[in-house]
C-alpha cells in the first residue's frame, strides 16, 4: 500500500539529438513520492523543457530531469520515463517511422518492485505511443 500516491504528467517535449542534430520528439512521465515539499505541475514541465531545449542524447536528458527535480524537492523518491521518436531514425539509416525509444531513471524509493511498478502501469504501452 503506498502511502503518498506519486505525482506524475505526461509531458510531450522536443530537443535536438546530440549525435545527429535532428530533432527527437517525446513524452516524458515524471513522478516523485511527495515528502516535504510539494511541487506544480507546470514546474514538472519547466523542468523537463530546460533540458530539452540544448542538444542532448535521450538516456542523458532523462537522468538530468530526474537529478534537477530531486534537487529542488529536496527528495530522493523520483522517477522519470521518456518516450520518443527520433527523427535521425526516420530519416536516416534505417528510415523506420514507428521506432520508439523508452529510457527510464529511477531513484529512492522507486527502486522498490512495488513502486517501480505503480510507475510504469501507469504509462501507456508503447505499442499505444501517441504524441
């Protein structure tokens, strides 16, 4: 039983891949176990949209959102998840349109099976990514 339900939002986001600077479009999932303090949603989104907006490789952006957010909750319990296209895989290579990268980062709490399983049953299945 959790005791404090986790916070999370489905925030679609866009950054310019780092490698091939070609855009990756994206959902990211954030969650955290609140504790002392509370934050807006809107201040997930400002989060995750600072470090969208420099070149970045997907694993990393999504290990940056999850440190930066523990950092301003001052709280361990965080989780982030992030689903994207990457357009360097639309259009070069490969050239598959319906290729979908999952990265994840959890820390604290979320390391636990019980709550690292609440998180990822409540983000839709990839085979249902829409953006």
């Amino acid at each position: 039983m959790i005791r404090r339900p986790p916070r999370s939002t489905p925030k679609p986001s866009s950054a310019a891949s780092d490698v091939y600077k070609r855009q990756i479009l994206g959902k990211a999932h954030i969650a955290y176990l609140p504790k002392q303090n509370l934050i807006g949603l809107s201040k997930l989104n400002r989060i995750a949209d600072f470090h969208a907006r420099r070149p970045q490789i997907q694993e990393r952006l999504t290990v940056e959102i999850a440190q930066d957010l523990s950092k301003h909750l001052g709280n361990k319990d965080v989780a982030v998840c992030i689903d994207a296209l990457h357009c360097c895989v639309k259009m070069r290579g490969i050239q598959d349109s319906n290729c979908v990268t999952r990265t994840y980062h959890l820390m604290g709490q979320f390391n636990d099976q019980k709550y690292r399983g609440e998180f990822f049953n409540s983000i839709p299945d990839l085979k249902e990514f829409r953006l």
